[in-house]
C-alpha cells in the first residue's frame, strides 16, 4: 500500500509541476494589445493562466492529502 502511495504522490506532483510550466507559458505568451485592450470581462490567456493555477493548487492540495495518508499509515 505504501508503494502505491508514493506513487500516487509522485504523479500529483509531476501533474501540479506540469500544470505550472503551462501556466508559465500561459502568461508569457500574452500579448500587449491583449492587456491594453478595453474588452469585458477576462481574455482567454487569463482564462487559460486561471484553469492552469487552479489545475496547480488542487493537484498540491492531492498530493498533501495522500502524504499525509502515507505517515498516517506508516506511524507505529
């Protein structure tokens, strides 16, 4: 069970690793014209870099709980 978990751990953390380099790349690729821009309401690169920080701080947050699982399973 516990190498199950550690490999679960593993994968939340590679997932929120990923879901920050492309909210990184997200932001970079955002244009001037696209934040001077008057229009209502959030543009898409800031939809995207949303959705990326969202995607992040929930596969942290998995990656916590299964943590906190494994020492909770391995306390003798």
């Amino acid at each position: 069970m516990s190498t199950f978990l550690i490999i679960l751990i593993v994968l939340a953390a590679v997932a929120a690793l990923v879901s920050l380099i492309r909210g990184i790349v997200s932001f970079l690729q955002t244009t001037e014209a696209e934040l001077k821009s008057g229009a209502d309401g959030p543009s898409v690169s800031s939809q995207k870099q949303n959705k990326m920080m969202f995607a992040r701080v929930s596969f942290q947050a998995v990656a916590i709980i299964l943590c906190v699982m494994l020492l909770a399973l391995n306390r003798h």
